[in-house]
C-alpha cells in the first residue's frame, strides 16, 4: 500500500514572534505615548501592559498629562 500525497507533507507550524521584533514594537509604542504628552521617565517605569491599555484610549492620555 502506498502513502498518499496527502499524508506526505510536513506540518507546518505559524513562526514566533522574535525578541528583537518585540522590543523594537514596546519601544514604539512607547515613544507613542512621549508624543502624547506623557512624561517620559513614568512612561519608562510602565509595564508593557499598561502601555498598550492606555494606547488603546489616547484621548484619554491627552488628557491625563494636562
């Protein structure tokens, strides 16, 4: 009995996401948030969670740093 095609192809798994990429990606979003208005040194002492909660409302980061 032979093997079909279909049993013969590799599987193939979805890449992961590399230490540089995110890196790169939490400090863009933190220079986001400088550009907001926030001050730069309690954006520096953020976990990458709280930055992406307050980037996901900006106009709220507007005015939080008035």
């Amino acid at each position: 009995m032979r093997l079909k095609r279909k049993f013969q192809k590799t599987h193939l798994t979805r890449p992961r996401k590399g230490g540089a990429a995110k890196r790169r990606r939490q400090n863009d979003q933190k220079k986001r948030l400088v550009a907001l208005g926030m001050d730069e040194e309690t954006v520096r002492k953020m976990s990458p969670r709280e930055v992406l909660t307050l980037l996901k409302y900006p106009l709220k980061v507007k005015g939080q740093s008035e």
